[in-house]
C-alpha cells in the first residue's frame, strides 16, 4: 500500500500518540481491533435498515406504487439506491482481511498500513450511509404520498 509522504507523517504522529496514550503496542493493537469491530458494528446497522426497507416493501410495495406515479417512482428509486448503499457497504466496508496480515517492513509500518485501511474503511461507510439516507428520503416520500392520498380517500386501502 503506498502513501504518501504527507499522510505517513500523518499516521505515524496518529501512531505515536496512541503508543504514548495506551503505553504500549499490546494496547494500540486492541485499541485498533476496537475500532474495527465499531466499523463492523455500525455497517451492520446499514444492512438492517436497508433489509428493513426491502422486507416493507415485499408486503406493501404493491399499495403504495398503486397509489399513483408520485409514489410508485421515488418507492423505485429509493429501492435501488438503498440496494447501491448495500452494495457499497459490503464491498467498500465488509470485505475481510484480518488486521494481523497487514504486515510491513517494522511494527511501526505495519500499524501505519492497519490506520489507513481504517480510515479508508471509514471514508466508505459514510459514503454508504449517506447513500442510504438518500434512498431512504426517497422512499419516506413514496410512503408519504401514500399516505396523504389513502387520508383523503383518493385510493382504497383495502
């Protein structure tokens, strides 16, 4: 992995100062599978909301694209841009690789390479997240006019 000069002066001063914190590589080391298993943990939030919209509209999808071209586009569109933050989380987030690979030249280095995949790991959850709410805006607003027009007795709700 390369990097640039710039950023290895940023990891390593990241580096040091965790090493000076948590008083020894034992401890940055945990500190680090920490930080993952946060990632991890907050990725498999995406999934959930996503699966979660997915399953709503196996049972109610046909009502609310029934309700009219105003609900049924932004219901499609928040769909696919829901499964494209799936995508993106399990492919830019997901993807395994276990932190003991990350092997360089010295300890040092090789902590260097574990914080910039975290960062990148990171950059990549947001972007999905970001990619969800999205699709989730989309996908309030289908159910929204859905419901504004079932209020005002403009569709049967059977």
């Amino acid at each position: 992995m390369k990097l640039s000069k710039k950023e290895k002066e940023y990891y390593q001063q990241e580096y040091e100062h965790m090493l000076k914190i948590l008083g020894s590589e034992a401890e940055v080391w945990k500190s680090l599978q920490h930080q993952f298993a946060v990632l991890n943990s907050r990725n498999q939030t995406i999934f959930q909301l996503g699966a979660l919209a997915i399953t709503v509209t196996g049972f109610s999808g046909h009502r609310i694209v029934a309700a009219g071209i105003y609900s049924g586009i932004p219901l499609v569109i928040g769909l696919c841009t829901i499964l494209v933050a799936l995508f993106t989380a399990l492919y830019g987030v997901s993807k395994l690789r276990w932190i003991s690979t990350f092997q360089a030249d010295n300890l040092s280095q090789s902590f260097i390479m574990i914080l910039k995949i975290r960062d990148l790991k990171t950059k990549r959850f947001k972007v999905s997240l970001c990619i969800l709410v999205a699709g989730l805006c989309f996908y309030v607003f289908a159910i929204s006019n859905y419901l504004i027009q079932a209020s005002h007795g403009l569709i049967k709700i059977p």
